[in-house]
C-alpha cells in the first residue's frame, strides 16, 4: 500500500481514516506500530521532519547586534 502523509492526522493508508492529532500517536522519528480505528488493520507510522536553517547580517538586525556586544555572563 502507498505512503500517507499529512501535517496534521495520521492516516490509515488501507482505509484513508484519519487518526487524532499526530503528536498523540507518534512519539518521535523511529516507526512504531499502530491500529486504525475503522479498518482494524495494523500499520507503522513515524515523524519526518523538515530543518530550516537561518542567518542575518549583523548591520540589519539590532536585536543581534545587541546579543553580540554583550559580555560574557560567566566572567
């Protein structure tokens, strides 16, 4: 059977039953066994995650420029 995904539900990919709030049924990125609550027909489920990775000039964010001038707190 096809691969589901969704940003929100857990998806049987048998019967296409959407399952509650994903976080409740997947507890991190390793893929663990579940059972729809429709069809009855067991299957994994798992997290994939997507990482953005950011970056400002100093000159353009204040903010920054105020964190990089300070001290030191352990000195």
């Amino acid at each position: 059977m096809a691969k589901t995904s969704d940003n929100y539900w857990i998806i049987c990919p048998y019967c296409g039953e959407k399952h509650g709030d994903a976080w409740e049924w997947v507890k991190g990125e390793d893929p663990q066994r579940a059972e729809c609550q429709s069809c009855e027909r067991p299957f994994v489920c798992w997290a994939e995650y997507d990482v953005t990775y950011c970056a400002r000039d100093i000159e353009g964010g204040a903010l920054l420029k105020a964190v990089l001038q300070q001290k030191d707190p352990t000195t």
